[in-house]
C-alpha cells in the first residue's frame, strides 16, 4: 500500500510551519523594545493569539508548533535571566505550563472550528447544488433529460460520470442513454439488476475504468423502485461518506422518474377518455342518420317481395335480408353508444330462465336452424329478478355467435345450473374456439374472434354482453372446450324468491 502523502498535502503543511515560525519570530522582535516596560507574563497573550492567527489559516500541526515555539521565545526572551533556557523563579514554570496547555487547546479547538466551517460551506455548497438539481428534474419531460442533468451534475460535483438505468410500465429494466463502458456487458448489468432487486447501495473498483470507483444507488420512489442510478466517481474524489451524501440525488432522481410515468399515465388516460367519447359521438351520429332510411329499405324489401314469384321478387327477398342485417348492426352500434354514454337502465321483475332460453331459441329461429340445438338446463332452477329483454339480447348474441363462429351442423348446447349463491347460463359450441392468449379482449369493442369464412359483424355483442351482465351484478367469462369449441358463460345473482300467494287467493285472482 501506498503511504506517500502527496505534494498538494505536504505543502499548506510546511508552508504553515514556516509561517508559525516566521510569526513568532516577527512577533519576538516587536515586543523587544517593551522589555522592562510591561510585565513578562502581560507578553503570553500576545503569543497566544499568534496561536489563533496560524491556527484559523493551517492545519493542527503549524498551530501546535507555534504555541510551542512561542513557550520557548517567551522563556528565553523575556523571562529573566534572558537569552537563556533557564528560569529564575520557579513561578514561571507553571506559567510556562498554563501558556503551553492553553496554546495547545486553542490551536485543536481553532483548528476543528475551521475544519467544521469548511466543512458547513462544503455541505451548503453539496446542498446548494442538489437543490438545483431537484429544480432543474422538476421541469423534465422525458427520461433523456433525467439522465442528462444527472451527467451535468456529476461532472461537476466530482468530476465522474452518471448513467440512468429506468425499469419501464412494461417492468422492463432497461439504460437510458449511451452506456459508459465498452466491455463488461454481461457483469454490469449483472450488478444493476442486483441492486435493483435487493434494494442496497454498492459500491466497488470499476473494472472498465481503473482509477474510478463504481457506485450503485437503487431509485426508491414512495410508490416503489424505478430503477438504478450509476455514478463512475475518480478515486481521489471517493469516500466512504459519499454513497450517503448522494442519498437525496437518488430520492430526486427516483421522485422525478415516477413523476414522469404517472404523467405518461394520466395522458394515455386522457388520450384513450377522449377517444372513448369521439367513439361513442360519431356511433351515435351515424346510427340515427343511417337508421332511418334502413327502415325505409326494409319496408320497400317487405312490399316487393309480396309480388308474384319471379326474378323481382328473390332479388326482393335478398334486398330485405341485407337491410336487416345492415339494421341489425347499426341496433348494436346505436345500443353500445346509449350504453357508453348514460349507462344501463334496468327494468327487473321476477322471470324464469327457461323462458328467456325459449325466447332467445325463438327469436333466432331462423339463424340457428343449420345448427343442433341442445338444452341443458337444470330442473330445479329458482326465478330470478333480472331485466327480461336486456337477458334476452345477452342470449341472442352468445347464441348467434356460436352459430357464426362454428360450422353447420354442429351442435351448440346451452346450460343453466346453479352455483352456489348464482345461476350460469353458458353456451357452448364446436367451433373455432377463442384465443388462447388474450380471451379477454374478445370482450372490448370492436374486436372480433377468428373464423372460418367470411363473418360479418362489427365485434360489438361480446362487449354489449359484459355491460348488461355486469349491470345485473354477473360476471360473462370466455374458455375453449377441451373437446373443442368455445363456451361463453355468464352468472347472475340469486336473490330472496317471492312470496307465492295462497291457492285460494291465485283461484280467485
């Protein structure tokens, strides 16, 4: 180990001893010609505060050596008999005592009072800068310029490098900016992802760059880690103070960070709220617009296709099924705006699932006639208080498609039973099935499954579905068969029967 002091040390040091020396010497010349004229010990004042002068502009050691070497010209100069060692009274020794305890005491307490008041000016100066930091990463708007002030105040503060390492929404630990080594890769990251997951400071020698000390601060925000913070930091600037001194640098850092995503938050919020909102106008302006003069189309296809049999009147009837489908699709349009937009009326009253199972079979008669149809419906169903046609359109576009989505012929079965403290009603079909990654999103608007052939429909039923099923205080789940096909299930909540009214009083009723 190297114990060399190096030359910026050694110099103050001998540049004070000389001054302390020079001092007392000076001092000794001038107060010769008040020799006989002023009481020898009136002269240990002015040699202790010598003692204060040296030690309020050099270190300990220049300030202990001038109260020593004052001791010594007080003794020889102006105690008799002078310009000697030796003393004539023994009283003096103790003055000499007193003098040389007292300068001693004044050069250490001197000395520390000069080293906390650098040190005061050196923590404002550090707080100082931190404080502009703070200031300058409350008005970023991007991790870049995160990682640029951090550069900037690096530099500066102890002429080190500074690199951001930002764990994004995605959770995904990844450096913003340039990296700082070339080599290494692997280890570094390494060490980050460490100190991201345990949460301590490290600290170690930078093997990329030797002479600079590698230091490693996890981002703590008040809602949780953001990421890491890398100061490369030159070994004459390093101490083992320094990772607490930059203690707040990271708490500014790691609140900056989190200021920053829950803006990126807020405005993605705002983007998708407005977007929502100019969805649901434009559906609702071109549903009424296009509503009326499908009905008009409607009425013209019913009045041609009562002509006689004939080319007229099959090009009638294709007329007639074409507008109620384009019908169709503008009812659900209009109806997912009215459901955006004010939400779900419901009209409850006490109804029997076996009944809405027989209107929804048939209402779509014709839609499912290519299809076996199988019931599977429990006997001892209870009445359930529910909204009959909102229920009713829930069956309808679950049923409608399973007969879309699988090929004809094929069975499509609908369940009810009880579970527990609900009823499910699920249909099942042996069709293509529903994504196996993400079958929630068959349930936002606009999304649509895949099939076999060509589909029409605008992937609104599944998300109208949820709205009505979750108003009634049910849930509506999508899972593939393991047999194959898909089964769309919804629950709805059982509720204290009605009480049945006496025989005699339902006879006379």
């Amino acid at each position: 180990m190297n114990t060399a002091c190096p030359a910026s040390l050694i110099r103050p040091a001998l540049r004070g001893y000389l001054v302390a020396t020079a001092g007392v010497a000076l001092l000794t010349a001038l107060s010769h010609p008040l020799v006989g004229q002023v009481e020898p010990t009136n002269m240990v004042m002015l040699y202790l505060l010598l003692v204060v002068a040296v030690a309020l502009r050099y270190p300990h050691g220049p300030a202990a050596w001038s109260a020593i070497a004052g001791v010594l010209a007080f003794d020889y100069f102006h105690v008799p008999p002078r310009l000697s060692f030796e003393v004539g009274d023994v009283q003096y020794l103790l003055t000499f005592a007193v003098m040389l305890i007292v300068g001693l005491l004044l050069a250490q307490l001197t000395t520390r009072l000069r080293l906390h008041a650098v040190a005061a000016r050196a923590g404002e100066l550090a707080a100082q800068r931190q404080y502009e930091l703070a200031r300058a990463l409350s008005g970023t708007i991007a991790p870049e310029q995160v990682c640029a002030l951090l550069a900037a105040f690096a530099a500066e503060r102890f002429g080190g490098r500074a690199e951001l390492w930002w764990q994004s929404s995605s959770h995904a630990l990844g450096r913003i900016g340039p990296p700082h080594t070339a080599g290494n890769e692997a280890l570094y990251r390494a060490l980050v992802e460490t100190v991201m997951r345990e949460g301590r400071a490290h600290d170690q020698e930078d093997l990329a760059s030797p002479g600079e000390h590698l230091l490693m601060l996890p981002l703590d925000a008040p809602m949780r880690r953001r990421g890491v913070l890398v100061l490369c930091v030159p070994e004459a600037q390093w101490s083992p103070e320094l990772p607490l001194a930059l203690g707040n640098v990271a708490l500014v850092t790691a609140i900056a960070l989190e200021r920053l995503h829950y803006v990126s938050v807020a405005q993605q919020a705002t983007v998708e709220m407005e977007r929502e909102r100019l969805r649901s106008t434009l559906l609702s302006a071109l549903s009424h617009d296009i509503r009326t003069p499908l009905t008009v189309m409607v009425g013209q296809a019913e009045a041609l296709a009562e002509a006689p049999a004939g080319r007229v009147r099959e090009q009638a009837q294709a007329l007639r099924e074409q507008a109620l489908r384009m019908s169709e699709l503008v009812n659900k349009l209009l109806d997912m705006a009215r459901l955006q937009a004010s939400g779900v009326s419901l009209r409850r009253d006490w109804q029997s699932v076996e009944e809405i199972v027989g209107a929804a079979l048939a209402h779509l008669g014709e839609a499912l006639a290519a299809h076996r149809i199988t019931l599977a419906l429990a006997p001892d169903l209870p009445l359930l208080e529910f909204d009959a046609v909102l229920i009713e359109r829930v069956l309808c576009n679950l049923l409608e498609n399973a007969a879309k989505f699988s090929p004809a012929g094929r069975e499509i079965r609908i369940e009810a039973l009880g579970r527990g403290e609900v009823i499910e009603i699920a249909v099942a079909d042996e069709g293509v099935g529903v994504p196996a990654e993400h079958p929630e999103r068959l349930f936002e608007a606009f999304v649509r499954g895949e099939a076999q052939g060509a589909v029409t429909g605008l992937g609104l039923g599944l998300s109208i579905c949820r709205i009505i099923v979750e108003a009634h205080g049910g849930s509506l789940q999508a899972e593939n068969r393991a047999q194959g096909g898909a089964r769309f299930s919804f629950t709805l909540p059982c509720s204290a029967q009605p009480p049945m009214l006496p025989e005699s009083e339902s006879a006379h009723v």
